[in-house]
C-alpha cells in the first residue's frame, strides 16, 4: 500500500489514488485508469495535520520496511489488519 501525502485533497478532504501495487511494485495506474477517492472519516481529521507535516513522502511509514522508502507491505498490513479484527471481534 502506498498512500502518498500528495494523494489528500485539502478541498474534498478526501484521498484521491491513482495508483496500485503490481507485481510488488509501486505503478502510477491500475489496469482500469481508474481513481479511487475515500474521504477523510471525521475522527482521523485531528491527525491528519501532523502527518501531512513529516519529511516522509507516505502518509504511513512503516520504519523497518525493505521496501519503497518505507510503505508497508500487503502482507504486513493483512496481518495487523486480522489481529485488529480479532482484538475488536470484527467478522471478516
């Protein structure tokens, strides 16, 4: 996952992506040209601002990635995603 901080859109207060992972890499497009866009959820807003003023070029760094200057992994974020799941008994 990759979620630049030049994807937020301070007018929409939403993220618009235009990119995927493909064959483990970081790719401008997905295969169907389209854009993704997710607004901001009210309760992430206080955090936003912070985040947005880190050198880093992602939203979230994960530090002890070997990847693309530190975004996390499918498998990484999969993985906390299901102990998250597990933690807050949300099915899924």
């Amino acid at each position: 996952m990759a979620l630049h901080k030049s994807d937020y859109n301070k007018f929409k207060n939403a993220f618009v992506i235009s990119r995927t992972i493909s064959d483990r890499k970081v790719v401008d497009f997905p295969n169907n040209f389209k854009c993704h866009e997710a607004v901001c959820h009210e309760s992430f807003e206080p955090f936003l601002e912070d985040l947005l003023a880190t050198e880093d070029p992602f939203l979230f760094v994960n530090k002890s990635s070997k990847l693309d200057e530190g975004r996390y992994s499918d498998t990484v974020l999969n993985k906390a995603w299901a102990v998250n799941r597990r933690y807050y008994g949300i099915g899924g």
